[in-house]
C-alpha cells in the first residue's frame, strides 16, 4: 500500500524538492567556497611528452640512418639501392651509428656467425633505444624468430619500398613486407635497377643479374629467402651498366646466387648476356663475373673461355667445389660429381692461360669420413687454387643438413685448421715477380698504405698511393708477394690509361636519379648528394613533403567531415 508521502500528486519532478532543501541559486553561491585541489604534476613526464611528440607529428625525411650489410656483393648491392632511395628521399645516411636516429640491418643466413652478429647489432640498437629496420635474408627466411618480433623487416624483393617502411617505423609502428614480385605469375627477379643508389665504391658497381637459384642443396638457408631462380631482362641489365660508366664507374661486378644459371627462366643464358654488356664496356673499365656452379657452366665451356679472354673482361672465375667426394656432394644434393669441376677447372686453365679459378670448401659436413676429406686435401694440392674459401659446416635451421647426423665439433674445427695449412704451404704469385702488369686502381687498402689494383686476372696488387692512379689503369713492374698480393712499382715512363667515362661520383653521390625522382626532386638537381640534401630542415624535406601534404589533406577532409556530423546533430537536437 502507498505511504502517507505518496497521496500528494505531483505535477512535476521539481515538486520533489521540498521548502527545506536548498534553491538552485543557493548551490550556485555556495560554489565560491570550494577551493580546487592542486595537483602536483610530474615535470620530468611532462618534459619527456614536450620533447617526443606523438608519432603523428614526426616529420619523416630528416632523421639520420646509419645502415649495415653483412654477406655477399648482392646483399652489398641491396644494401646501395635502399641507402640511395633513402638519401633521394631526404634521409641522411651515416657512418656514425651512435649519431643515427634509425639502424637499418641487412644481413646474412649463409652462416651462424653472420647471423650472431646480426643478433647482437638488434640487441645494442634496442638497448641504445634506436628505431630498427631489418632487411636481408635472416628475416626473409624466418620472420617469426623471436627476436625478430615487433620490428620492421623488409623483404629482399621489396627493397624499393625502403623508404616507406623506415617513415612508418619512425613514426612509431612497426611494419613487413615480405611478398615477392609478380608479372602475369612469373616471378620477377626483385626491385627495379633503375633505382638511385649509393655505391660503396663510387668506382664499382655491383649488378645482380638474378636473384634465387635453381638448386636445392641440403645446407643452404638462402634459397628459403631468395627462392627459384628469377633473371633481369638482358636489356636492363645493359642499361644500369651503361648509366654506371656515364657516372664514372670503371669495374663492374655481376653478381647473384648463381650466374651460371642466368636466364634459363627466361629464355636465354649467361653468354648471351655477357657479349651484351661487353660492347658497352669502356676503354680502360673492367668486368668481373661472379659465382657459378659446375652444372650451369658445363654447356657453355667454349663461350665463357671466348669471353674470358676479352680484354675488358678480368680472367677469374669463382667455381665453388664444397668437397672432392663424390659421396659428400650427393649428401650436399649439389648435382655434379668432381670430375664435372675437374673438366670445367682444365678446360678454362687450357684455354684462358693464367686463369684465377677461386672456389669454396666445406669442411665437416655431416657423413664426412676421413676418406672423404683427404680426397678434398689432395684437390687443394692438385691445383692450388690462389683464392680459397674455406668455412666450417654450421647446420641452419630448417635445412635437412640440420636433421643429419653431425661430425663431432672438435673434428670439423681441426679439418678446417688442417686444410687451411695446406692453403698456405704454397705461394701462388712468387713467379710473377719480375713482370710489367697493367692494373686497374679502384680502392685503399686496409690499412691506408697503399692503392689497391687488380691486374688482368683480377689478382690484388698494391701499388704507392699517388691520387693521379685512382680510377686509372697504370702500369707496373711487379716487385713483390706475398699469400694474397703482390706489389708493383709503377714503370716511370708508362702512360696512365683514363676510362673513356665521365668523373665519378662523389664519396655518398646519390647514382641513378630517374626522371620519375628528379621530377619529385624538383629543382634540386639531377645529382643530388646525401650530405647537401641534409644541409637544412627545407632541403632535407625533398621528397617527403608531397606524402606529407597528403597526410595533412586526409586528416583535415576527416576532421571537416566530422564538424559537419556534428553541427548536424546540434541542429536536429535544438529544433
């Protein structure tokens, strides 16, 4: 039953309020005695917030880079495209890691040490508080690694997409790409050669010819990033070697993971190729090939000996045997037994005299007897190769070497010490002491005492530093060796050979600039070098302020349409 307060009606719910309780005017007098508590604010939090500002504010383009490549010369060569397309962008490339905003890693999965040292760099950059960009075959191949996750990571087929990746990381977010490059299915061989680089070497150019391969050997991690075979069409390649000679460029080198397979995806091959790229070669400028395997080289021997003794092509080629059992090589799914490198190695040897054949060699793979490496120890003797890679089997993970039974770690370091004695028994130049070479200068030696030259069967050879040799071929009498080098002392009264090229670029010059970039360059110039583009905030903003301004456009057409939703609702609210 109701109460007694209950009989009343009420009109309205302001008759609630009896003549006891306070006026509406009361409680707005009132509030003049109510004192706001102070609260103490943290100034240290507040500075940190003043001084990093939210990621949608970082203005792209103006932060310094310092970029690091481990590996092979096609990892060398991502690692020049990504620094160039950075640098056009307005970036600021670096060679001070402390000094960097962002480190960007390229690395390696040949072997374990490669990628320990790629561990330990993520390490230091995250402990130093550095943003992180990861590139190269480790992540491609395992980007679920724990000590990969939350990190940026750009696949090697997608190297031209550099500059987006490093903008959103600096912006805070974490970003992958890691898809490969299509036409009408057919995979392609990766990012255009056309795109701006900074050479290492402003004298070298490093050209990949493909990327992948076609084998399947049982120890190798980078076919699991660089997958099947994938060639550049004959012509592109022919154009990057001719802008390279335009920007002074004086060697080239070819480069992938197997250039004796080149164009078998696209029907055509290696030889056809090279003749290409020797008609456009210089006077006074040099070709180097770079690795094939026995297989892809075996049908083309009389060509490759034609193209080997050109003169503008260097006499050397790097054949890599990994073991003289033919029981190894089967484990090692390699698709050649050693009488297929021993007919290649004596053909070339007949008829290219003075050839350089470099090969590699694995000692303690898993099933290597004592027989099997004695056979390889007896190969080094037979023909004492000048240049000799010799590495350690590391399982890699994933690989079905990793799954065989594995030679004791004691036996495979002394196999490695053992076969490097026979290594250096010999000295393979001694017999050239005495000789006038003609020598192509192209770098400084380690330790800044000499220039650095390669004679016609790209042979190191040290020579005195005069400023007037570099990037010049000189000749020289040979006075000197040792393991890995000879001396020559330049012929008094010897001309000094100038390529029929333009200067080279400078130390950091921003190569291959198309018409796309130096249209979004603007004024800037066809030539525009990573140190002048970071001069200022306004020079070093060249090609991002477009992305920028569209960034601003997209959030204010937002922000408008909102204010739009928003009076709407008012309006329909108040009528």
């Amino acid at each position: 039953m109701p109460s007694a307060s209950c009989d009343t009606l009420l009109g309205d719910i302001e008759d609630i309020v009896s003549h006891e309780d306070s006026k509406p005017q009361d409680r707005h007098f009132v509030r003049k005695d109510v004192v706001p508590k102070v609260r103490r604010r943290n100034t240290q939090n507040l500075q940190e917030e003043e001084n990093s500002p939210p990621s949608d504010s970082t203005i792209p383009g103006i932060q310094k880079i310092w970029i690091r490549t481990w590996g092979c010369s096609h990892n060398n060569s991502d690692g020049e495209y990504m620094a160039g397309q950075l640098a056009a962008y307005g970036y600021k490339i670096t060679e001070n890691a402390s000094d960097a905003d962002l480190w960007l890693l390229n690395s390696c999965t040949v072997k374990n040490p490669a990628e320990d040292h790629f561990r330990n760099s993520i390490k230091k950059a995250q402990e130093e508080n550095k943003k992180i960009v990861l590139a190269g075959c480790v992540p491609q191949a395992q980007p679920r690694q724990d000590y990969l996750k939350g990190l940026s990571i750009i696949g090697v087929q997608q190297i031209d997409r550099v500059v987006e990746v490093v903008e959103e990381t600096i912006k805070g977010h974490s970003v992958r790409l890691l898809g490969q490059k299509k036409d009408n299915g057919r995979r392609l061989g990766g990012a255009r050669l056309d795109l701006p680089k900074i050479r290492k070497n402003p004298l070298i150019e490093i050209i990949s010819i493909n990327t992948g391969c076609l084998n399947a050997c049982t120890y190798c991690k980078t076919k699991h990033a660089r997958g099947n075979l994938a060639s550049y069409p004959i012509d592109e390649l022919v154009d990057r070697a001719k802008q390279s000679f335009q920007e002074g460029v004086c060697e080239i080198w070819l480069t992938s993971e197997d250039t004796g397979a080149y164009g078998r995806d696209i029907g055509t091959n290696l030889p056809t190729l090279l003749w290409k790229l020797v008609e456009v070669i210089p006077e006074g400028a040099m070709l180097r090939l770079g690795m094939t395997n026995p297989p892809y080289i075996l049908e083309h021997l009389e060509e490759m000996a034609k193209i080997l003794n050109h003169p503008r092509v260097y006499a050397f080629l790097h054949i890599p045997v990994q073991s003289a059992s033919d029981s190894v090589l089967m484990e090692m799914k390699r698709e050649y037994c050693v009488a297929d490198f021993k007919r290649v190695v004596d053909f070339l040897k007949e008829k290219v005299p003075g050839i350089t054949i470099a090969t590699d060699i694995i000692c303690g793979f898993p099933g290597e007897t004592d027989q099997d490496f004695q056979e390889t120890v007896k190969l080094v003797e037979e023909y004492k190769f000048p240049s000799l890679f010799i590495n350690q089997f590391y399982p890699r993970p994933g690989t079905p070497a990793a799954k065989m039974e594995q030679v004791p770690a004691q036996v495979k370091k002394q196999r490695t010490k053992d076969l490097s004695r026979v290594f250096h028994s010999y000295s393979p130049y001694n017999h050239k002491i005495g000789e006038r070479q003609q020598v192509l200068v192209t770098e400084e030696s380690f330790d800044s005492k000499f220039y650095v030259a390669h004679n016609q069967f790209y042979e190191q050879v040290l020579v005195p530093k005069n400023s007037a040799f570099m990037g010049k071929m000189v000749e020289v009498d040979i006075c000197e060796s040792g393991k890995h080098f000879m001396k020559g002392q330049p012929v008094s009264d010897a001309k000094v050979y100038t390529p029929s090229i333009s200067k080279p670029l400078a130390k950091g010059e921003v190569s291959g600039l198309t018409k796309d970039f130096r249209n979004g360059l603007g004024s800037s110039g066809s030539h525009t070098s990573a140190a002048s583009q970071c001069d200022s905030a306004s020079s070093r903003m060249v090609l991002p302020m477009p992305r920028l301004y569209q960034d601003c456009a997209l959030r204010m057409s937002v922000g408008l349409a909102l204010l739009a939703l928003l009076f709407a609702f008012f309006v329909k609210v108040y009528n």
